[in-house]
C-alpha cells in the first residue's frame, strides 16, 4: 500500500468529534486540498469521498433522537460506497479516517455521523448513482474555540474522552513495538457512540482486528468502526517503522495486518 502521511499520526491524539462550528470558512487551500485527496485516496476502490461545497445544516435538520446535532459547518464530506457488498464498510471507515485525519492537520474541525442525518439531503446535493449508499457524513469547518454546553452535554452522554484499557481490546503478546504503537493508535479511534467495538490479535509479524461480536444495531455497522481503527493501527505502524499491508477477512474478523518483509 501506498504510504500514509506522517502528519496523520500527531492527528490522531489532537482529533475529537466536534459538533459546533464557527461561521469563518476555511481557506480555499485546504479545501482544494481535501478535494484532491477525496479524488486520490481510495486504498480500497471499493470506498470513496466527496466534499460537497455547501453547508450541512440541511443534512442534519429535523433530526429526532440525534445525539449531537452539528450546526454551523461551512462544508461536510460523504463517505459513499455500494450497498450489500462485502468489506465495503471497513473500507468506508478506512478511507474516511484518512479523511478526518488530513482534515485535523489542516485545524479544521470534523464529527463522523453515520446514523442520524438525512441521506435524501445528500442526495439532493450530490448525483450519486443508483446504488450508492451514504454510509456516513462529516462537517468539515473552523470549529468554535470551546466546546459549547451543547457539546459538552454530548461529549458527556457518549463518555467521549473514555477508552477501553489495552488489556480489554488486546489478545496475544504485543512482542514487537510496532504493535504496541499500532494498538495504542487505535484506541483512540473514534466510534459511533464510543463504543470501541474492536479486538485485535497480535501474532509475530501481525494485527488482526475483529468486532466484539453481536448485532449492528440501525446505520451503526461495527465494520465501519473497525474500518477507522484500522487506519490508526496502519498509521502507527508506519511511524513505528513497520508498514504493512492489509487482506480483508470475513466476519467476525475484519482485516489482518502484515508488516512488510
Ligand atoms: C461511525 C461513527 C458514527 C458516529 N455517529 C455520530 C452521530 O450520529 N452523532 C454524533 O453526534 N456523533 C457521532 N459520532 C461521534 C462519536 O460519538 C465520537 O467519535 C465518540 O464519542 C468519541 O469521541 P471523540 O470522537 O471526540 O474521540 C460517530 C462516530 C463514528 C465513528
């Protein structure tokens, strides 16, 4: 696989889901940068992105039972990807983070939201075709300098800043530090209501994640999750000096990565 930028990996501990946003619209730059990288990464081909110029407020409107609504974004992305195929949503998670991570370097502000906005209002924005599904949406703007009570109130009922210990979400010894660095990056991964719903297992040479089991639950799959952590374990790895590759598995594993020979 092509290399990640290194930048992602300071990212990942300065990202966190923002819900608020500031009227003042990021420059033009950035924007244009993020453009290119929806059109050039697709790691997997299966998954991709588009930035849609147009603020996100229709997308979020009306909903009942969200537990963040996100107002005041200048721009949002859509994370799309065929309906029913397999892999597709680990792909959409992979891909997407990639997303979120450029994005954080370039101090923009973004939140996934996979289950409660409106496809249809992406949909009035976008000519998608028949057959693909927006599987998730992120703001993408200057966030507001604080977390507003609204935000905090949010942060608080998904317990936000929480993450499960190593030893919860780690199986086998972690005998190589580039696993230890890996595992310690996905932690960290953002997942719908924070519910960290990966497993790794490290072997010599390998992380295989998997999801803890059980049901998705609406338009929260496991796998897009798993797809996210995913990109933290590649991007640790990477910094630790072990690139690898990733062979997608079926369920209830997801994906086994190997470091290079
Ligand atoms: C796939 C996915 C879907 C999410 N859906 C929503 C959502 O519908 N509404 C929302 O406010 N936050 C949503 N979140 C944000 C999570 O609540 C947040 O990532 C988690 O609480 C961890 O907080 P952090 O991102 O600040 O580290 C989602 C996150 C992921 C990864």
């Amino acid at each position: 696989m092509e290399p990640l930028p290194s930048s992602w990996y300071q990212a990942i501990f300065i990202r966190k889901s923002r819900r608020s946003f500031h009227p003042r619209r990021p420059e033009e730059d950035k924007i244009v940068r993020l453009e290119k990288l929806c059109r050039e990464f697709r790691p997997f081909p299966v998954a991709r992105a588009e930035l849609v110029r147009k603020s996100p407020d229709e997308v979020f409107r009306g909903i009942v039972g969200g537990y963040g609504r996100i107002t005041g974004a200048s721009y949002y992305i859509a994370f799309l990807g065929p309906e029913g195929v397999p892999h597709v949503e680990e792909a959409v998670g992979y891909t997407g983070e990639g997303l979120i991570l450029e994005a954080t370097v370039l101090g923009l502000g973004t939140c996934w939201v996979s289950g409660f906005f409106r496809p249809a209002a992406v949909r009035a924005h976008l000519d998608l075709p028949e057959g693909e599904r927006v599987f998730a949406v992120t703001p993408v703007g200057y966030a507001e300098r604080e977390y507003t009570i609204k935000d905090r109130i949010y942060r608080g009922i998904a317990a936000s800043g929480k993450r499960k210990r190593l030893d919860e979400i780690v199986s086998g010894d972690l005998a190589e530090p580039w696993q230890r660095t890996a595992v310690e990056a996905a932690r960290l991964a953002p997942s719908a209501s924070n519910r960290q719903p990966w497993r790794f297992a490290a072997a010599p040479g390998s992380l295989t994640v998997r999801t803890d089991g059980g049901k998705d639950v609406g338009r929260f799959p496991k796998r897009l999750d798993c797809g996210i952590a995913m990109m933290h374990v590649a991007v640790g790895a990477q910094e630790a000096g072990a690139p690898g590759r990733w062979t997608l598995l079926d369920a209830p594993d997801v994906a086994r990565f190997d470091i290079s020979a």
